[in-house]
C-alpha cells in the first residue's frame, strides 16, 4: 500500500507538473544552440590592401535565447533572439595577417516568421583578437591594422528552416568587419564578405508567446494627440594613437545634443547638434599646408579646430538600449577635413535620466575614433494626454 501510495503521488505530481507546463510554459531557458561554417574573401576597400586578396573559410558557434514576449520591445521587434557569438577566420593563412578571433554579443531580428520559416537580420558587435599587426620592424607588409584588439562588428541576413521542434538548418550571407576605431595606426580595418550554413539544436520546449495587449485610451485619440520630445545631452573623450603617423597620441572631446521625437513603438527620429575638439586635425593641417606652401601655418589655433555639426538622427530603442545612427554635416573645417561625418552609437539608459554611451566617428566613411561618455535625457510633453 505505501509502495502504492507513493507511486499514485508521484503520477499525480508529475501529471500537475506536465499540465503546468502545458498551459504556462514559463520556465524554459528557450536556449538554440548553433555550428555555422562560412566560406568568403577579403574584400580590399583601399589599393594597398589587394596584396591580402583570397577565399577563406570561417567558423562559429553560437547561443541564442528566443525571447517570448516578457518584455514590451521583444513583441514590439516580433520575439527577437540574442545571445553570444564565438568566431574563428584563418584570413587565407596570410604570415601578415594571421588569425583572427571574436567574441560578439549578438542580436537577431525576425523580419518574417513562420511556424517553419523565418527570414531576419542578424547584428553582432564585440571583441576581436588578430594574431598579427603592424610592426615597423618585425610586420610591416601589414598595412590592415595596428593593434591585436579590435572592435568586431558582423551584419547578417539569415534565412531559417525548422525540420521538427527541436532541430532547424540556416543558410544566410554576412560582412564580417575588424578595426581599432583609429586607436592605433594603421586602421584600414578587415573587411570579410561570407556565405553560411549552419545546423541548431534546442534542447528545450519554447515558451508559448505572449500576446500583445494594447488597452486603448478613454477618450478617443487623445494618445494620438499627445506629442513628447527626448531631449538628449551628452559627453564623450576618446583616443588616438598616431605614433605611427605623427609620432603622437591625442585626447579628443565631443559635446553632443540629440532632439527626438517618437516616430513608432520601435525607433525615433530628430536632429542632433556637435560640437567637438580634435587636436590630431591640427597636426593633420599643418601636414597638409606644409605639402602646399613648403612650410607651416604660424597663424593658425586651437580654436579653429572645434568644429560644430548639425546632423539628422535616427534611435532604434530596444528596451533600456538605444542604437543611434546619425549623419551630420561640420559648419566649419579646416582642410583636409571632410564636412561630411557619422556617428554609429550604443545608449544604455541605466536610469530614468541618465545614460552612459559608446560611440564610433566616422568621417566620410573612414573611421576616426571611439568615444566613451555620459549624459542627461528629460522629456517634454504637450497636447492632450494620454490615460495610462
């Protein structure tokens, strides 16, 4: 009887269990776990770097969790999936270039999706190591990158096929990307376009998806009406190591205003404002006026290279995270200076006002450094509110 007791608790228990997983399948880790293979070449986006051409193949393997719906942006980007990339490339087994290896944080965004197909965007940025950099002495043929550390960024589009719950095969192509940010000369960077296959394995259920619930407002349009603008404010110093060039390193400022107002439940748009001092463009000039006139500019100073921009900006907001895109133009530059600049940035809002930011700067498609900063966000309301 005990013995059956015990076996008849254990069924009832166990049948609870299932039914609880059933109806409210909450507690899966919703892991995929995934082996790619790529195969692509270098692409040689400057004339010096053709001596790297060739076909290669790469390696990664990833985790990704699928998100199910507990936070508002997962439904809003149709339950996107994020996790870690580890990737190995030979880079053909150039005795220049040596190998490379990344870590990347990874983000994957279902831009169609189906109960067996998914087609989406995939964006990994992290951490890449290079085994070979330039050397004056010991390296010199490698005209690509300065530095081991490198910033790895890789952009992906993805197309997925799920043969049973548990198993699915991917095919997509990719541009794999390394570069210091212009910490270290030389930064022409690496540049890689791939083709994959890849085959993942989730060990686990998923977690049913949440729907989402949108509670309208009392009074009609009144959430329509309503306008806010985010006012961002903020400031960044980074780094440029152009011993190799100059023989100097610089520490450069950048203040910075972004004007936003709400263009969906997913990004915004607005107009940002610069103003920034880079002293590396004063060494820059005098370079470029001696090549000219066959000595230097005494006349020239500091404040002639704080430049000031205007830009059009556009926020993709993931939560507390934002990734901010902005092209701008400089009202004034001294020569050789391009007018035309970027700004690709990461925000992180760890409070309702405060922000810490990381931001690449970019001149006219070549990468200048990489800026680490803070700043203030308020909002301001008017129109009609909404009813919470």
């Amino acid at each position: 009887m005990r013995i059956l007791l015990t076996a008849t608790l254990l069924l009832l228990f166990h049948t609870v269990t299932l039914r609880a997983q059933e109806n409210v399948t909450l507690y899966s880790p919703n892991l995929m776990f995934e082996a790619k293979v790529h195969y692509g070449f270098f692409y040689a986006h400057h004339l010096e770097l053709y001596q790297y051409n060739g076909h290669f193949p790469a390696f990664e393997v990833n985790v990704q969790k699928i998100t199910y719906g507990k936070h508002k942006w997962q439904r809003d980007f149709n339950y996107p999936g994020y996790g870690i990339v580890l990737y190995y490339c030979g880079l053909g087994n150039n005795p220049s270039l040596g190998q490379a290896f990344a870590i990347m944080p990874t983000i994957n965004f279902p831009l169609i999706k189906t109960r067996t197909f998914s087609l989406g965007f995939r964006f990994s940025l992290g951490v890449g190591y290079l085994t070979k950099r330039f050397d004056r002495i010991d390296n010199y043929k490698n005209l690509a990158i300065g530095s081991h550390i490198n910033a790895a960024v890789n952009l992906m589009a993805e197309a997925r096929f799920r043969i049973n719950p548990s198993f699915s095969v991917s095919t997509g192509v990719s541009l794999q990307h390394f570069s210091n940010g212009s910490l270290k000369l030389p930064n022409n960077g690496i540049n890689t376009p791939l083709v994959n296959v890849g085959v993942a394995y989730q060990p686990f259920k998923e977690n049913k998806k949440i729907t989402d619930r949108f509670y309208p407002p009392v009074d009609p349009y009144s959430a329509i009406l309503q306008q806010i603008l985010d006012f961002n404010f903020g400031f960044s110093l980074g780094w440029k190591n152009q011993k190799a060039v100059t023989g100097e390193s610089f520490l450069v400022y950048h203040l910075w205003e972004n004007t936003l107002v709400k263009l969906s439940r997913k990004s915004q748009l607005g107009i940002g404002f610069d103003l920034s001092y880079d002293p590396s463009q004063k060494t820059v000039y005098q370079l470029y006026y001696m090549d000219l006139n066959g000595k230097e500019d005494t006349t020239v100073t500091n404040w002639k290279f704080i430049y000031p921009g205007i830009n059009a900006v556009y926020n993709l907001t993931l939560g507390k995270v934002g990734i901010l895109l902005n092209f701008g133009y400089y009202l004034h530059v001294m020569k050789p200076t391009k007018s035309i600049y970027q700004k690709i940035s990461v925000q992180y809002n760890f409070s309702k006002h405060w922000f810490a930011n990381l931001m690449l700067k970019v001149v006219w498609g070549k990468a200048e450094y990489i800026g680490y900063g803070m700043g203030y966000r308020f909002e301001v309301r008017f129109g009609r509110k909404t009813v919470k």
